[in-house]
C-alpha cells in the first residue's frame, strides 16, 4: 500500500471513531455498536487504573447504555500510524456543547462534569474492515476529581 493510500485508509476508523464516541456520550450504547467491531482479543484499560477488562461483554449493554447521559463529542486527532494490517489512532476525546467551551457528560450517575481523556486505540484489519483490538484511556489532572467520586460512590 503507498503512502497516500494508507492515509485515506485511516480516515475510516477516525470518523467511525468519532460517530461512535459521540453516540456513546449521549447514552445511544446501539449506536456506538453499530459503529465499533470489538476483536474477539478486545482489552480495555481504564483511565483511572485497574485491572484490564478482556474481551467485549454484550450482555451489559444497557447497563452501558445508562452509563452516559446527555453529553456530546468532540475528538482531536493527536497523531497516527497505519499500515497495511494494523492502525493506532491517539486522540483527545472531550464533551462539549458549545465551540471552545468544555462541558461534560453526566456518567455514571454523576453531575455533569468534563470528561475529555487521551485516548490511545489500535486497530487490526480484518478482511474488508477495521477491528477495535485495543482502547487504553488516560485522564488528565481534572480528571482525579471523578476517579474519587466513583471509588466513593461505586458507580463507576
């Protein structure tokens, strides 16, 4: 694959990417679904630490769902790396309602507060399309407020 090729070929999962998340963030867990293959090795790795979780579980898909309420998404492209097989996509994911400012989602049952994160994603080719294999989310400095709300609260 050139060079241009391989360019175009990432701005798939970006845009998916971004449909997904700002579909996730407004609690429409369908939505975000019908946007994201998980790989069957899917690991997901928390802002807040822990352990990884392994593999995708549907059967907590509406629980997922109620998770995020009214927020919306905005997504900055950090930097990529692609190859014929294989694609990272980092990413500033923030919640905003209005341009310039930063607002919030409620999550996990939460007042509404900003939930952007850095966000690390890698993708794996699988025949004619692009398989989430790996999500690794980092939180800001902010973002240690919401940590102790939900260890305090445990929902999240």
């Amino acid at each position: 694959m050139n060079p241009q090729s391989l360019a175009e070929d990432i701005a798939n999962p970006i845009q998916q990417t971004a449909a997904a998340n700002a579909a996730l963030m407004r609690g429409d867990i369908d939505g975000y679904l019908a946007l994201t293959q998980h790989a069957e090795d899917y690991t997901l790795m928390s802002p807040f630490g822990g352990e990884p979780t392994h593999g995708f579980d549907l059967s907590r898909r509406f629980e997922m769902g109620r998770f995020f309420n009214s927020g919306t998404f905005d997504q900055e492209v950090v930097t990529t790396y692609t190859t014929s097989d294989c694609a990272v996509l980092v990413t500033i994911r923030q919640s905003r309602r209005y341009a310039n400012e930063r607002v919030c989602a409620e999550v996990g049952g939460l007042p509404k507060q900003d939930w952007s994160l850095r966000v690390t994603q890698v993708f794996r080719r699988a025949e004619d399309r692009w398989q989430l294999v790996n999500r690794r989310r980092s939180a800001g400095e902010r973002d240690r407020f919401a940590a102790g709300c939900c260890a305090r609260t445990g929902r999240c």
